[in-house]
C-alpha cells in the first residue's frame, strides 16, 4: 500500500478543522455554547425594577418569549436615542471599516471569533441603522451593508453586546475616536426594552435599587462586615480603629464598591482603608446607605446609571458631610467622573475637595466634589505624611493591572504607581503595549464576570494573561496589583487559569502592610495573615 | 534516515503546521495571526507559533523524556484551544496535523521503502505520544474551569459565611 494514500488525520478524526462557514457574517448566526454566555435576568429582578418583559427564559432556547412587536419596540428605540444621543447617530454613520480596531480587543485577540472584532460588534447594529434609518440602505438592502433586525439578528446582539465588557480599548485605537462602548451600551439599552438582559448585571442592580449594595446586604449586616474587618486589623496590628458609620457632620463620606466588603482579596484593601484612616485620624464615615460605589446602571442603561447613582450625592447632602472619597474601583469611577455630576448634579452643598492632612485642594475634583482614593494617598506620600516600612511588602513582586475605566476613562494612571513605588521594593511593569491607555481588560468587567461566562472570560483574559507570564518569567513576579473590585474577582480567576503562581490584590492592602501605625504591636503578619518573612528561607 | 531529511525540511513541515493550525480559526482571524507579529499583540498566534517548533524538535529528537519546555509549549497551545469554540477533537486534532505534514514533506519514491516507513511510523507515535499527553493537559485545564467556578460562587460570600459561622458557633474552615 502506497503511504500517500493513507487516511488523512482530518478523515480519519470527522473534525471540522479547516472549515471556517463559507456563508458572510450576516448570515452566521450566534450559537449558545454552555461557558461562553450569561444566564438571562430573573423575573423577579426586572419585575423589582419595573422593567419590561419579567419571565423565564434562556438563551439556549428556541422561543425567547418575546413580545409580539418586539421589532417594532426595538427600532422604534433605536429612533429615540438617535435623536437622543448625537454620538450614537455620528458613530453609526462615520466608521469607514479601516479596521484599526479590528485586532484590538481582548475577546477577539482570544478566540478568534471575528464578530468579537470593535467594527464588527458595531455593525451588527450598524447593519440594522442602514436597513431603516438610511436611504441608501431601504434601496440598496443588503448591498448597502443593510440588514433587516430578525430574530436571530436579535439572538446575535444579545450574545455580542453581552460579550463586550466596555473597556474601550478599541476607542484608543480609533481614527475617527468612535467609541464603541458606548455602541455597546445602546445595544444594551434596547435589548432591555423587550427584557433581553443577564442576571449577573441585574440582580445587583434590583439589590442596589432596594438595598444601596449589589448583594443586598440591610445596614446592620453591612456594620457587622466592618466591625469583622476591625477584629482583624486589631488582632494583627494591636490597634482597634475608629470605625465611623452613618456621622452626620463629618468632613468625607467615604464610598467604595461593596464587592470589598465581602470577598478576598478585596477584603485587606478594605481592612487597608480602615488603618490608613485611623493612623490619619480622620474625619469621615461610612454609609450603609450609599453603601456601594459600583454602579451596575452603567451595564444596563443611562437612566439606571442615574437612578443607582443617586444615592451618593443624596447621603452627601444628609449627613452633611463636605466631600466624597472614593475607594479604589473600575468602573465607579467612570460613572463618577463622566456621569455623576451631569445625572445628579450640581452638588453645589458640597465643597471643593481639599485634604485636611496636607492642605492640597483636589481642583480636578471640583465639580464631582468627589477625590479617588489613589489621588489623596499619593498626595499624603508626596508630602511626607505616612510613615511607611516597603520592606513589610518584600516578599511580594508585583506588577500593576491597569483597571480600564480608571486609566481609559479618568486618565489614572500616575497616581496608582506612585502609591505602588513608595510602599513595595519589588515592582515590575508590563509590556507597554497592554498597560495604561492600552491596558488589556480583565474579561470580566460590564457584568460578565460571573461563573457561567468562564470560557469566555478566560478568552478574554488571555491577552493580559499573557503580558503578565512575561514578567512572571523575567522578575518573578508574584503579584497583580489592580484598583477595580470587579478586577479583583476576574483577576483572580485569570491566574488561576492562566498564571496559577500570581495573587492578585487592591493597593492599598500592601499601603497598609507597609504602614507604620502609632502605637502598633510588632507586626508578624501581613493583612491576610500570612508571615511578613520568608519564613522557609529563615529556617 | 528519514529524520535528516525531515530536519533539512523543518522550516517548511513547521511553516505547513502552523498553517494548518491556524486555519482552524475563521479567515479574519488565521490572517491576523499570521501577520501581527508582537507577541502581546496576537498572543494565540505567538503561542502557535513557538509552540509547533517546540513540539517538532521533540518528535525528531527520540528523546523518550517530556522536557518541562516541551510540556510548557504544548500547554500553552492546549490551555487556549480548550476555552475556545473547539469540541475537544477539534481543540486537540492539531498534534495529529502534523502526521499530514510530514507525509507530505517525504518524497512518494522514498516511501515505497520499507525501512523509511518504519521510521515514519516511530515518528508517527511519537506525535500520537504528544496527542495523548495533550488530553492530559486539556482534561486539567476543564477540570480547572469547573473547580475556578465552584470557587468563585464560594468566595463571593466567604466573608459573610465565615462571620455567621463564628457567631452561631459552626465550624468555618473551608
């Protein structure tokens, strides 16, 4: 027997290895694969939030159990925030596919599925705008690039505007500075007007809407969470810290995202807020009230970004305090600095931000009213106020995860690395082209960071996955640093799978290791009760 | 010997394999992966890249020994393709690609020598070898993705389990 005429292992296995579909994009429609998408919202959430088409459903179905006029809801939606919102309407017109953006995303970058490409994620709903808001598409249909909006065009936004965690990484990269987050998020906006939305989005925000947090913890729970993390600060530091909450007349309300309240790592850069307030002797307060610094409404539509939102500057103004700190946080800060004010505004009850430790006034603050908590640190550390011991962090590498919306949305990228060199002796960047403005996202920010979704957010995570094992093997590094609580939960499932030697933490968890506090035992451990010392090294 | 030759052909057989590996992603995809050439840029196409090198040099070597690069290249191509769209046949079915691109490389004359077809089928287990190892890994990295989301859904609410069981006195080691 000749060998060429063997089988060929393509034969012989029946797989689909050099089968890419022969038909184009528009006529490929989504598959739900189990791993890589999100379970769809509770009835009970939608219903608690007055949103439109509360049943059971799931995405793997045939019937979604939509309403009859789903389409005509839908565009006539679409008409609404074209007129509504002048960037929406210019980037569904000027985008010139010159496919800059094309190879930018992480989801694209990680599974190679072309939808998941900036310009093609937009087209799909740039398909529909030719179809039925432009001349040229109702005369040319297809040929014009126009698309009429079926069902399955439907399943396909649901599937890619849900696979797209708004990190505008793509927006950098863009000529014409379109935008395609926020494509994503009218894409978003109209599939929850016929109830297409995923539970992991909107059951923080029906806990928020009735509770303040995204797990809907009531107050005394929420009291009992901090009085925990104070046990645990006294028992490794000796020192049991003021833990102001609800104080009417305090100088700062202090507002954070919950998910530190509740889950390591989050938890030390919590416990770390705690003992850098005390050791400054502080004027400030929780809240059980404006309890949560994430805002979910950012995932959902700009109308629940207001509704969540409004709870800050409503507690600012009942407990009269004169600003607002803000913890370290991803996507807060981005409804902070670009929505808040605007949604909320104007809190003219509030004053501009200065620090009644070194006197600074936070001028770039002076319209939110609101300072990140990286900004006043750095500014304590720059004017000699903290008395640090870097050495306490020794046996931590790190390197620092630059969290999308603060560095690509409020240009933070400064002030956490400062923070970073004057507390660790150990600190290595990244390759330049995944930090700072063209940092690579977690994969699991926008709300997709829930445990059905994994496949898809180890896809995602891949590119920063990558960036981070090349400083892993050249200055074994042992820590990603990163200031999103949303960071802290993803990343921390991205070294799992992809650097399992890495742990991941918030900053000021390694701010309060290295702090030295007045009246402190000698400290033998750091905040998670691990040795300060390599202790196998001393044996 | 059949190696020699195979080893003058490498730079040919290992330019075959990445190709046919990265034909198993769509069009838009496999051309963006053969061009951008920063490794942080296009990560899946750099890991395919080293990766395929690696595993050729091990196939030809004989070495019956899975050096910890080896194993770290392979891993690398088999921890991507098994969170991507691929059935398991289709995220492990790149390893017996290059059976095809090594038959394809030999001559058809020399292969109607026996002595040559009885090393390309050592060869051949040598890559069925890599196969079997490669379900190793893959089987860990699925493994990995159920345990990662049994954790998740446990550590969300560590804190508040722990602080209950304190307080109701129930024992709150994990």
């Amino acid at each position: 027997m000749d060998l060429h005429d063997l089988p060929k292992p393509q034969d012989l296995m029946d797989i689909d290895l050099n089968k890419p579909p022969e038909t184009g994009w528009m006529n490929n429609p989504a598959v739900f694969k189990d791993g890589t998408y999100s379970y769809p919202a509770a009835g009970k959430n939608l219903k608690i939030l007055g949103m439109p088409n509360p049943r059971q459903w799931a995405p793997a179905d045939e019937d979604w159990k939509l309403p009859e006029n789903w389409q005509e809801i839908i565009l006539k939606g679409m008409k609404e925030r074209l007129e509504k919102y002048r960037s929406f309407r210019l980037f569904m017109d000027i985008c010139v596919r010159c496919g800059a953006c094309a190879d930018k995303c992480h989801f694209f970058i990680g599974s190679g599925d072309p939808k998941n490409m900036p310009v093609l994620r937009a087209e799909l709903i740039r398909s529909v705008y030719r179809n039925d808001f432009t001349l040229l598409g109702k005369m040319l249909g297809r040929f014009g690039g126009g698309r009429e909006l079926t069902i399955d065009v439907l399943k396909e936004w649901f599937y890619y505007f849900f696979q797209c965690t708004e990190c505008r990484r793509c927006s950098v990269f863009c000529p014409y500075g379109i935008d395609t987050a926020e494509v994503t998020m009218i894409g978003r906006e109209l599939l929850n007007l016929v109830g297409l939305n995923i539970n992991w989005v909107i059951e923080p925000v029906a806990n928020c809407y009735r509770y303040g947090n995204h797990l809907g913890i009531p107050p005394h729970g929420l009291l009992d969470m901090w009085e925990f993390m104070a046990d645990d600060v006294e028992d490794i530091t000796g020192i049991k810290v003021n833990l102001p909450v609800n104080k009417k007349g305090a100088e700062i309300l202090f507002v954070t995202p919950s998910g530190d309240y509740f889950a390591d790592p989050g938890t030390y850069t919590c416990m770390g807020y705690m003992m850098l307030f005390h050791e400054l002797g502080l004027d400030y307060t929780w809240s059980t009230y404006a309890s949560e610094g994430g805002n979910f409404g950012l995932f959902t539509s700009h109308e629940m970004i207001k509704r969540l939102n409004a709870k800050i500057y409503a507690e600012a103004k009942r407990l009269g305090v004169k600003w607002i700190l803000g913890g370290e946080c991803g996507h807060m800060w981005r409804v902070v600095h670009q929505y808040m004010e605007t949604m909320n505004g104007p809190a003219d009850f509030l004053e501009e931000p200065v620090s009644p430790i070194t006197g600074t006034k936070f001028e770039n603050a002076k319209q939110t009213k609101m300072v990140h908590i990286t900004e006043f640190t750095s500014d304590l550390i720059k004017n000699g106020k903290l008395k640090l011991d870097p050495s306490r962090n020794d046996k931590i590498i790190a390197t620092y995860h630059d969290s999308c919306n603060p560095a690509r949305a409020a240009g933070l990228l400064e002030e956490p690395r400062y923070v970073i060199r004057n507390v660790t002796n150990n600190f290595y960047e990244m390759p330049e082209n995944t930090i700072r403005e063209q940092t690579f996202c977690c994969g699991g920010g926008a709300g997709l960071g829930n445990d059905e979704n994994i496949e898809m957010r180890m896809r995602g995570a891949f590119p920063r996955a990558s960036a981070l094992n090349h400083v892993v093997a050249k200055h074994d590094v042992n820590r990603l640093l990163c200031m999103c609580a949303i960071d802290r939960a993803t990343l921390t499932a991205l070294t799992h799978y992809w650097a399992p030697d890495v742990t991941v933490g918030g900053i000021h968890e390694l701010v309060a290791n290295a702090l030295v506090m007045n009246g402190e035992k000698e400290r033998t451990v750091d905040l998670r009760g691990e040795p300060l010392g390599d202790e196998e090294e001393d044996e | 010997m059949l190696v020699d030759l195979l080893l003058e052909n490498k730079k040919t057989i290992i330019k075959h394999w990445t190709d046919l590996t990265i034909d198993t992603y769509p069009p838009e995809a496999g051309s963006f992966m053969r061009n951008q050439k920063n490794q942080f840029a296009n990560p899946v196409g750099a890991a395919i890249v080293n990766g395929v090198e690696a595993l050729f040099d091990w196939v030809m070597s004989g070495s019956k020994d899975y050096s910890p690069d080896v194993v770290r290249r392979l891993d690398d191509i088999v921890r991507i393709r098994a969170v991507q769209q691929f059935s398991a046949s289709d995220a492990l079915g790149f390893i017996f690609l290059l059976k095809k691109c090594l038959r394809e490389s030999i001559p058809e004359k020399m292969m109607k020598d026996q002595h040559f077809i009885v090393e390309l089928l050592k060869l051949e287990s040598r890559v069925d070898s890599l196969a079997l190892r490669s379900f190793d890994i893959y089987m860990k990295c699925r493994e990995k993705l159920f345990e990662m989301r049994a954790m998740e859904i446990r550590n969300r609410t560590s804190r508040i389990l722990e602080r209950a069981c304190m307080k109701y006195g129930a024992p709150h080691d994990w």
